[in-house]
C-alpha cells in the first residue's frame, strides 16, 4: 500500500524527511523531543510520521542519542484531584513534544504513608528508572525535608509551591488566598473562618499560613480552623464547628469540594448562600456547576504542566551544564460568582 507515492510499511527516517520536506536530521530532532525544532516544522514532521506509520526504533534512538524520548511521571494518589488534574495537564505537554509518559506510582500519600517511608520508596524507584526515561516530573510527594531526597541519574523536576533542591513548579498558594480573603472583606465581613486541608499536606499548611498572615495584617480575628481533609465529606462535618459560631458569616474552604458539602450543610439548616454566609473555594474545579455558583480560586493545572514539562525538556536538553534551580510560581486568580455577598445580603 502506497501513500502519497511512498511506501508506508517499513518507511524510513529519509522516507519521513522527504515527504514533510525537512532534512533527516530534523526528523530525527523530533523523534527526539529535542525543543529546538519550530512549532510549524514539528507539526508537518509528524504528520508525515503518521501518514507514513513511521516508528522510531526506541532502543536505537536511545543507544544512538542518549534519548529514549519518554519520561516519568512519578505520583501518589490519582484520586486528590489537583494531582490527577496535573498529571492530565503534564501528559498533554509531554506530547506535545513527542515525548511518552511513563507512570510510576510511589504510594499512597497522606498520614498513612510516614515520610521515610515515601523517601525510601522514591529512592528505590529512581534507581530502578532512572537508566529507562530522560528525566522525571515527580508530583504528590509533600515533604518537609526535599533537599534530602536522592539525587537522580536522570534530570528531576517536582510539582511543588515551595523551593527545593530540583526546580518546582506550582501554584502561587498565597496570591489565591490573598485575594480571597481580602475579596470578602472589602464585601464588609468582620473575618474570614477556613476550613483546612490535611495538616500533613505542605499545599494546605501554605494556604492555612497565608489565610492567617492576611487577616492579621488587616487586624481581623483569626479564629481557629476547621480540620478538613480535601473531601467534600470533611466540609459537610466541619459545619457543626464553624456554625457553633454565630460570627460566622463567611468561610475559605482549601478546595472546591470541601466547599461543596460545606454548602450542602448549610443548605439542610435552612441558611441560604450567600445571604447567610459567603463561601469561597480553591481549584476551580467544577465550581460553576454548584449553586450557587461558588467563588473560588483557579488553579491553572495545565499551565502548572506546561511549565512542568518546558522546564523539564531544557534539563534534558542541557543534562551536561550546570544550572541552578528553577522555581516558577503558576498564578492564581479569584474567579468572583455568585456565592460571596456582603454579609446579611
């Protein structure tokens, strides 16, 4: 079978080249990953590829360039949204590159999983993939000593707010809560009551600090916060709490779905949002499918990968120069709907 007048079984590199109308050496660069390719020309590549049903040999390439053109992606627990979300948004980025992601689940996270254990387990499987991928995104891994993990043979970048020994990329935490906070205020509540995440989680620790740094700066109350742990059963039980308090006319909520059963509370007490009490979440996720439709926080999980995966091809690209490491902050706006009022609206 011929297509476009070049046989497709057993086609070429030269085959590739040819018929997108680059040199062999550029089919190769995009066989590769290697980012110095123009979009345009990478595009018509690989749909002379696809066309063709050309397929690199990987052990070749490999033996050949030092590349396998895969990486790994190490996570926890696809079943934390925001993990699950920047793991969709890294393998979108990874292939827009030409590049394959290989999982490589670490363990459960959270208090089950003690922290020496998660660095045992991440030690372990460094070594064991490291020899069989160009570098890794590693994500879920919330540690309070980062700079002791391993070191890899393979280029590392982690998913993370906060700066550590490998370049992080992650969410401006304190920009979103900031805006949150000061958002229902300017409305004219007195403070601003939260429900946190999981005291082990680094993401929640940063978002209960920024919420106390805001309200003290303003000279608010800061009263003490309701225990969730990111599901949205956490937020339903922790209106028992918050509600005991009758100054309580508005609540940050570290994610969306704490939110959500927060709201399903009120409304089985009769209190209406946000005439009662004005609620705001994190993440943006689904947020305008509540009612109603929740204030919140947008997380940008597929900038988060994009930026994942560019710093993590410039690593591998450059794998033989030293080079400092990167901390780039993904901002987070305030997404205003209809769930914050002024209070007694």
């Amino acid at each position: 079978m011929n297509r476009g007048g070049i046989a497709s079984r057993g086609a070429s590199q030269t085959d590739v080249a040819r018929l997108a109308g680059v040199s062999p050496q550029t089919v190769s660069r995009v066989a590769t990953g290697a980012t110095n390719v123009r979009p345009a020309t990478r595009n018509r590549v690989r749909r002379a590829m696809e066309e063709l049903a050309y397929v690199p040999n990987g052990a070749a390439r490999a033996l050949r360039y030092g590349r396998h053109g895969c990486i790994g992606l190490v996570f926890t627990d696809f079943l934390r949204t925001g993990e699950a979300r920047t793991a969709q948004a890294v393998a979108a980025a990874a292939a827009e590159r030409g590049l394959d992601v290989v999982l490589a689940q670490i363990g459960p996270g959270g208090p089950r999983f003690r922290e020496e254990e998660m660095e045992a387990h991440y030690r372990d499987l460094l070594e064991r993939t490291a020899p069989l991928v160009d570098g890794f995104v590693v994500q879920g891994i919330e540690l309070e000593r980062p700079q002791e993990l391993a070191e890899s043979a393979a280029p590392v970048v982690m998913a993370s707010s906060r700066q550590g020994p490998f370049s992080t990329v992650g969410c401006a935490q304190a920009e979103g809560i900031r805006a949150a906070v000061e958002h229902l205020l300017e409305l004219g509540h007195r403070t601003v009551h939260l429900i946190s995440g999981p005291e082990i989680s680094l993401q929640a620790q940063d978002r209960c600090q920024a919420w106390r740094d805001v309200l003290t700066a303003h000279g608010c109350p800061v009263p003490a916060p309701a225990a969730g742990d990111w599901t949205p059963a956490s937020g339903y039980r922790a209106a028992e709490a918050l509600l005991s308090d009758p100054g309580t006319t508005a609540v940050l909520a570290a994610n969306d779905e704490m939110a959500a059963g927060f709201m399903r509370a009120l409304h089985e007490r009769g209190l209406r949002v946000p005439q009662d009490v004005s609620v705001v979440g994190f993440d943006d996720v689904a947020a305008e499918l509540l009612w109603p439709r929740l204030t919140t926080v947008r997380q940008d999980f597929e900038g988060i990968g994009r930026h994942l995966i560019a710093e993590l091809a410039e690593l591998m690209e450059h794998r033989d120069e030293p080079r400092p490491a990167a901390h780039v902050l993904v901002s987070s706006p305030l997404v205003v709907r209809e769930s914050t009022a002024a209070p007694g609206h």
